[in-house]
C-alpha cells in the first residue's frame, strides 16, 4: 500500500505541477499587467541576482562559444552598438533607451561611448532599480513612459535604441511609428527583439501552435511579429530613409536559454538568499526558459536585428523596398 502511495504520488505532482503552471500564466492584458510583471520580477531581486543588470540574451560569438553567462550579456550590448554603427557617433550623442529595465544597456552606452541616455520603462520599479545602480556622474537617466505612445516630442534624439521589448506591445504598427517619429532627421534606430518565423511564408504546424502561445501567455506577450513583417512596418511608416537593414542573431543568443538555467544550479547561495519561494518562483520559470529554447533551436522563433535611418521628409511609400538583410 505504501508503494503503491508513493508512486501515485510521484505520478499526481507532474500533473498537478503542469496545471499549477497553466492555471497561473501571466497573460497579457493591457500595459498594466506588463507593467505589473516587471515590477514583481524587478522588486524580489531574483531575476537580478540570476540575470545581471541585463535583462537580455547573451552574444556567444558567431559561431558561438562557452562564455560566463553575464559577461556575453554586456558583451551583446558592444556587439549591437558595431552592428548598429553607433561606436562612428560622437560623444553626447543623445539615445533613447526603449524599454531600458533596469538600466544595463544605458548605463553602458552612457559609460563606454559618452552618449547622453533616457532609459525608459512601463514599471515603477524598473525606475526606481536602475536609477540606484547608476552612478550621479553617468549621464543616463530613467522615467516612466509607454513605447506605444512616447511623451517626447518629434525629432527629439539622435538614436533610438531597444532590446527585446518588442514582445509586450499589442499593436507594432504603432510602435514601430513611435520608434521612428521621435528620431532626428538622419538618426538611426537600432533594435534587438525576438520574432516569431513569418507564418504567412511557412504557417505554423500542429506542435507549433501551442508551444507559441505559451511564449505569449507565460510572459506578459500580446503577439511575437516576425523580422520581415515589422521589417515592412518601419518602412510602411514613411520616416525611413533607404531601405531597413535586418540580420539573423539566432545562433549568436541560442545558448542565453540553456545557461540562464545553468545559472540557478552554479549559483545556491541564491537558495539562501530568496528561500522556498524564491526557489518555487524560480523554477516556475525554467518550462517557459526550456520552449524558449525549443522554440529558438527550431526555427519557430528567430532573434531578429533592425537598423532603420530617420529620413529627413515623409516618405511615399505604398510598397516599401524589400528588407536588406546583414548577417
């Protein structure tokens, strides 16, 4: 009888974990509960304390190569600033950081190239996180503000800058329009962000479908765009000069998954640290970090690379030029 107990025990907590996890997902529902997402992730210090100041993917190399986990995020940032041609800009160029978090990017843009940074973020305590970890003399500062409706005025920076906020808005129409319309004339935007295989091209099959939408559920995404289909939107919104140059970073950021795990099993004192329930939060987190990987390993997901000019006139463009892709 004992046996018998135990093995339907072990049985009956895999599925009870499974429902547990689908019955508590963080759907999307409006910039609140994006906001409330981050806020929460940002206040008990466990993603920090596992994911850095960064709240990115890592740059492995190309091809990739073992690197500490938090050493490749910082070094993306380098890499996305060359890939960008934002390292030829002079000092004091001024950069709007889209979806900052907690301040990672701009405090090295800020730092490493002299640039002037507005890091902003829909959640108060992304604010209030990043503006305690940024030193009085780095010249980056963060507010409040929503990407789909930015409170700056036209032509207000020389680069636009974001990475992997994409995800979380609910019309990329709109915001890619905003990323667009707050860039002098001749600035450049330069974005980083995860994109879903373009399904008009290859439809998503049978196993696809559910895996994709607990990428969405699980973490606060309204919808995933694909590279060629925000690649059109920017060009549909008139204020890009030439063409939109995209890149494929996939295998560069694969191993981010895989290590971003590892990182809670090098790393125990985070058990101390946060207890039980930091140790529950956390591993509520590894299903959706393991179809990330999936996802990404298989070819349903893509990270996608963009780099727009701002031009200097509205543009006619009923049908705008073709992507250009730089690998």
């Amino acid at each position: 009888m004992n046996l018998f107990l135990t093995l339907a025990l072990l049985l009956a907590l895999p599925t009870v974990g499974i429902i547990l996890y689908l019955a508590t997902a963080r759907r999307y529902q409006s910039a609140d509960s994006v906001a409330q997402s981050y806020d929460q992730w940002t206040e008990d210090g466990i993603l920090e304390f596992y994911w850095g100041e960064h709240i990115h993917l890592g740059h492995y190399g190309s091809p990739p190569r073992a690197k500490d986990f938090l050493a490749a995020k910082a070094d993306f940032v380098h890499e996305m600033v060359r890939w960008g041609g934002l390292d030829q800009l002079p000092q004091n160029t001024t950069v709007l950081d889209v979806g900052c978090g907690i301040g990672g990017s701009s405090r090295i843009l800020a730092q490493d190239y002299g640039f002037a940074v507005t890091g902003v973020t829909i959640s108060p305590q992304q604010v209030n996180r990043a503006q305690q970890l940024t030193p009085p003399a780095v010249n980056a500062r963060f507010q409040i503000d929503d990407a789909m409706a930015l409170s700056f005025p036209d032509h207000s920076f020389d680069v636009v800058w974001s990475i992997e906020a994409g995800p979380h808005m609910p019309n990329k129409a709109i915001f890619a329009k905003e990323l667009m319309r707050v860039l002098k004339p001749g600035g450049i935007m330069v974005m980083a962000d995860w994109n879903q295989r373009d399904d008009r091209q290859i439809p998503l099959n049978f196993w696809e479908r559910p895996v994709m939408q607990q990428l969405l559920e699980q973490w606060s995404h309204p919808a995933f765009s694909s590279i060629e289909g925000f690649s059109e939107l920017l060009a549909e919104t008139g204020l890009v000069k030439g063409s939109v140059i995209t890149a494929d970073w996939t295998s560069q950021t694969l191993p981010s998954w895989l290590d971003s795990i590892w990182q809670g099993i090098i790393r125990p004192t985070g058990l101390v640290k946060f207890g039980f329930s930091g140790l529950i939060k956390s591993l509520r987190e590894v299903p959706t970090i393991l179809l990330m990987r999936v996802a990404f390993g298989a070819g349903l997901c893509r990270f996608g690379m963009f780099r727009a000019v701002r031009a200097n006139v509205l543009t006619q463009s009923a049908e705008p030029d073709r992507p250009q892709a730089l690998v």
